[in-house]
C-alpha cells in the first residue's frame, strides 16, 4: 500500500513538472510573439513599398493567431485541462 502511494506521489510530481515546463515554454513563446508584434508593426508604420506592406499586414496577421492560439493553451494549462 506504502509503495502505491509512493508511485503516485512521484507519478503527481513529474506530471507538476511536466506542466509546469509546458507553461514556462508557453509563456516564453507569448513572448518572443509580443516581441515579433511589436517589431512587425514598428516596420509597418516606416514603410514605403506596398509589397512590404502587405508582407507586414499578413505577417502581423499570422502573429496575432499565433497569440491567441498560445494564450489558449496557457490557460488551459492554468486550469489543468491541458493534455
């Protein structure tokens, strides 16, 4: 019975940690988007050249789905629902 119980103890903290890596990872990819947003938009507002204007407004795009993809899966993660 000790042993079962022991099992799950350690079994409960790799999946702690398990969850707690999947969030770190989530948190610095939130980031490195906010980074990659802000650039795209500084780029945008200096431009001239309507190619690279629409190359920024759908890159901007992409960006934005991107984020609220990963702010889904933190808060998934958050309430422990995420797989």
């Amino acid at each position: 019975m000790i042993r079962l119980e022991e099992d799950f103890i350690k079994e409960m903290k790799v999946m702690d940690r398990k969850s707690v890596n999947t969030y770190q990872e989530l948190m610095n990819n939130i980031e490195k988007v906010q980074k990659n947003l802000a650039s795209d938009y500084n780029n945008l507002q200096f431009i001239e050249d309507k190619n690279l204007v629409d190359y920024y407004t759908y890159r901007i795009k992409a960006e934005e789905a991107k984020y609220d993809y990963l702010i889904q899966e933190a808060k998934k993660v958050e309430s422990g629902t995420y797989l």
